[in-house]
C-alpha cells in the first residue's frame, strides 16, 4: 500500500501487526477498565464440545445428528430427509434488541435479591469465616482511604451497612442464602434495634470495626443469623456507599473452574464487570438472559462449540442435568452450566414447541471483540465496510486491524462502526483505536485525586486510516465507547449516529486484594473529552439523531445502519476524513 492510498498512510507495510498496549493511566497491581453497560446477559463460560447431540426437534426424536463448518445438517455420509430445524426461524443478523437506558442505582432490595441469587457470593459470603471478612474489610478500607477518587467518611460506610442489614433480614434470597428462619417478631425486633444504633458517631475504622462486632452479636442473639453475613454485608455496604461503579467482586473458589461465570442483568451491569476484560472462557460460549422457561440464548460466541453444533439464537435452556432452571434466574442456570475444562453438561433446549437433548462438553473458548465484519453496498454503489466491536479487551486493537485490512482488500471507501451495547473496557484499548484513526489531537484526559490518575492521551501515530467514517452508539454505549465516540467527534474525524450515550464518565482501577481471592473495584478519575466535555451522567450526543427501533432487522434495515452509511458517504464524512478539523 502507497502514501497515495486514500484510506491507510502507510509506506512499505503491507500486513496488520499488533501494536504495544498503551501505559497511560495504569498503576501498580491494579487494573483499570472502563466497562459500565452489557445490555446482552453475558454467560462467559459455556462451549460446546464436539459430543454426541441427540436432538428431538424433528419426527425421529433418536437421531444423531451434528452440524458440519457450513451449518447444514450431516448425519455419517446422508443429510437427513428433513431438517429438525425447518420450522424455526433465525435471526439473520447477530445484533441484540435495544434496551431501554438503565435506571441510576437499584433499589436496595432488588440490589440484595441480586446479590445472593449469585451462588458465588453466597459461596463467598458463607464461606469465607468471620476473621477473613474482618481482615478483608480492613485492606478494603485501606485501599478505599488511599485510592478511591472521593472516599466518604466510616459514618456513611456503616450507615449504609446497617441499611443493607435492616432491608437484607426481609429479603427471601438473603434468607435462603443464610438459612435464616426467624419469625418476623423477631425480625422487627431486631430491625428496631439497628435504628438505635448511631453510626453518625463512627469516626474511624475501629469505630466502624465496633459497630460491626456489636452487630454481629445483636444478629446472633435476636436472629441467630451467623456474624459473618453481617461482616459480609458490612463490607459490601461500604463499597457501595461510594458510587454505582465501585464494588467487590468476589472470584469463583471452586477448584480448576478456570474464568468466572457473571451473569449481569441490564441494570446491574453498570455497576459491575461481566466478563468484558477475559479474552477466553470456559464453559459453553453464548450469551443468555433470563426466560420464564429457563434462560435464553442471545447468541452463541462467534467461533465457539456452540454456534459450532447447532444451538442458535432464540433457543431456550430448561433444564441442566435434569435440573429444573425455571425460577433459578440467570446466576443460578449459570452456576448449573459452568464447570471444570473438560467436563459433560447435559441441556434439556426448547425450540419453538420442539424439545432437544443436548450432550454437551465444556471447552475454552476464545471471546472475539469484533463480532461482526461485513461489506455492505451504498446507494451510490460504492462499498461500506461494517464492524462491530462489542467491548474494548485486550485483543480488540489486533482484531480491528485484521478486520480493517479484510474490509479494504474488498474494496472498502468508508466505514461505519457500531459501538451500540458496547458497555467499554480497557481504556488502553480504548486510546490506541481512536489513534487508529485519527492523525494528531486530544483522545481523552482523565482527572483523579492523585497525581498518577491524571493523564491526557494524544494522537501519536503517523500512519492512520483516512477512510470516511460514521460511528452508531446508543444508550448501551458507555465508557470506553463514550472515550472513542468523543475523540472522533471532537476532533471533527467522523460523523456520530444513533442516540446519546450511556453517560458513565469514570474510570475504575481493578485491585487484587489479598485477603481473599478477588477484586476491589474502585472509582479513580473522571474522564473529559478533547474539548472538556465531561462524560459523566452526559455522554455523547450523535450528530445524526435516529429514533429507537427495538426490532431486530437486517443490517440493510436497520435504521442506524442505514442511517450511518448515508453519513460515511456524505461529503462531511469525506471532508473529516481528508482533513481532521479542530476540536469543536
């Protein structure tokens, strides 16, 4: 390719090499991502081994039966005189439906109910011990103290704890979770008690330590609730009296499970991290979310056993090794997926009417970022190139490009990335694409309460893709979307389509703590755009505003889609493209 080219300045490099991950904004020990909004229900831990299928969607309910590369149908040297599958119907595109934009904080029995319906806290919460808990919560307000942007006082922690507790011994999951059988005398007595306590009198930690321990015996002697669900709930009432990004996020201590399986439903998601810095994952490889049934799948992993042996979109899970899913909710079939590398899994799928058995085993599975890649025709007739980057991971920049060369080689005048439902990641990841793009000019800047939170990200790179450009967010877009969409708006490098972003605006730096095995999540900065725009609670307004359509379309009727090409190949597109304007 030659400095002629119109889309790529390069000279003599002919291939997509991976580029170094950019420094800018990392501590010691720590991990900073700015992940915030999944709208799609992430299992990352499912694959499909290449085991037997018995499936009976179709007359003969005990044929064997696998897809091949292609996604037909073969059963030994014979496809079968009718496809089981005939009479459903598929999506034909692998976007997920548009969610509506996510309520700020969740309610604090909703926030519980969340909580210990996850079998991994309860695990964590039930199992950890009464010194542990103690010992944890002591680093975490060690850390709170050092390192959180704007930590609150001990008087707030506590009071958020004793909230928690209050609301916690009414709440059905957190009594299942802690085999807690007190009558509601006794559940109002001790409710009456905590209101007595003045946690606007904790000045400290010991203050805050006391309090705990007077708790725990109160909890004891009224409830005969064991202490460490207090210590448990005091920990977690202080993470959560900082912010709605901050949290603990408990690690799965079952042996040789390999990576976590979180299931983060839509309104909890900007709150925690599901899965958006793994690279891979064991397990079943597809997305679900909750079904009255079981759960359903979103969409099987590009790439993974899954989508490999025939599960598709819309297919709905029942049972788990003959377990019932119906009332478990998503964390709960989660826990019944997931397993050790290597194990059996039985799925009990529903298909429309039809019922299949799935014999499956769990496999690792390599999670891609660019999920979709794809040319698409303009009305002019020229070509568009399509992407879709679901999250901001450590692999993302060396997919782009791969995916950015495949798209030119095929005769690609401009570009429209969908960043919709994109809930961010790595904010490396994140200023190393926007460089990819443009030629000179502030990415982002971020502002903490330390000297090493504050960094402002520039254009360094000298060859950069002059393709004309729109970019699709939606109020699932967040974080390290919001830092990209900015950074092409701002600096006047491509034209901004669909509705206004999620409006996170912080960053969160990931600390492993000892005590247990797990991560404190912590707020550190804020993050501006280039010209200053604070992100948070505000987003990215789109230069071209298109109403919600919560069908699910081709891409060649898909409203932003649609939308978003007549933007790439207008005259502004081409304008940006050649000339980078500056910041507005």
């Amino acid at each position: 390719m030659n400095a002629t080219t119109p889309l790529r300045q390069y000279k003599g490099r002919t291939a997509p090499t991976a580029r170094p991950k950019a420094k800018v904004g990392f501590t010691a020990g720590s991990l900073i991502e700015l992940a915030a909004l999944g709208l799609a229900l992430l299992v990352p831990a499912v694959a499909l081994g290449q085991e037997r299928t018995v499936l009976d969607f179709g007359p003969d309910p005990s044929a064997t039966a696998r897809y091949d590369s292609n996604g037909g149908y073969s059963r030994g040297d014979q496809a079968p005189a009718r496809s089981p599958y005939e009479n459903y119907q598929t999506e034909p595109t692998s976007r997920t439906a548009p969610q509506p934009t996510p309520k700020p904080q969740p309610a604090t029995a909703d926030r519980l109910s969340y909580r210990y319906d996850d079998p991994k806290v309860v695990r964590f919460a039930t199992g950890t011990g009464w010194t542990r808990l103690v010992n944890l919560y002591v680093e975490s307000s060690q850390l709170i103290d050092a390192r959180h942007r704007e930590p609150n006082s001990y008087a707030d922690r506590v009071a958020m704890a004793l909230a928690n507790l209050s609301e916690a011994v009414g709440n059905e999951s957190f009594r299942q979770a802690h085999r807690m059988t007190a009558d509601a005398g006794r559940v109002q007595s001790f409710r009456s008690r905590l209101a007595g306590m003045n946690a606007r009198s904790v000045r400290d930690r010991p203050d805050a330590l006391e309090v705990m321990r007077q708790t725990a015996s109160l909890a004891q002697s009224e409830l005969g609730l064991s202490a460490d669900a207090v210590a448990a709930e005091f920990l977690f009432g202080a993470v959560e009296s900082l912010d709605k990004f901050s949290g603990f996020l408990p690690s799965d201590t079952r042996t040789g499970y390999g990576v976590d399986a979180t299931v983060i439903p839509a309104q909890y998601a900007a709150e925690q991290t599901a899965g958006a810095l793994d690279t891979s994952v064991v397990g079943l490889g597809v997305e679900l979310k909750e079904h009255e049934r079981g759960v359903v799948i979103v969409k099987p992993l590009a790439g993974g056993p899954a989508a490999n042996a025939g599960l598709q979109r819309g297919d709905v899970i029942t049972k788990v090794d003959g377990q019932d899913l119906a009332g478990k909710g998503l964390n709960g079939a989660a826990d019944l997926i997931v397993g050790r590398e290597g194990t059996a899994v039985q799925l009990r799928v529903m298909r429309g009417e039809r019922f299949g058995t799935f014999n499956l085993r769990r496999a690792r599975v390599e999670l891609k970022t660019v999920s979709v890649v794809q040319l698409m025709t303009a009305p002019d007739g020229s070509k568009v190139g399509y992407l879709k980057l679901d999250r901001f991971a450590a692999t993302s920049q060396t997919e782009l490009d791969a995916a950015l060369w495949q798209l030119y080689q095929g005769g690609m005048k401009s570009l429209v990335m969908d960043l919709r439902g994109n809930p961010g990641g790595l904010l490396d990841q994140a200023i190393s694409i926007s460089d990819t793009f443009l030629p000179s000019g502030t990415i982002v800047s971020t502002r903490g309460r330390l000297a090493e939170d504050n960094m402002s990200a520039t254009a360094k790179q000298t060859r950069t893709w002059k393709v004309p450009m729109a970019v699709i967010v939606d109020e699932g877009s967040a974080s390290a979307s919001e830092i990209f969409a900015a950074a092409i708006q701002d600096n006047r490098r491509g034209v901004i389509v669909g509705r206004n972003s999620y409006g996170k605006g912080t960053v969160q730096t990931h600390f492993p703590v000892r005590t247990v095995a797990g991560d404190l999540k912590l707020t550190t900065a804020m993050f501006y755009s280039p010209n200053d725009r604070q992100m948070a609670d505000q987003g990215v307004a789109p230069d071209v505003r298109v109403s919600e359509d919560r069908e699910i379309l081709p891409l060649d009727r898909d409203a932003d889609v649609v939308a978003a090409i007549k933007a790439a190949t207008s005259q502004t597109a081409a304008t940006m493209a050649q000339a980078p304007g500056s910041v507005r």
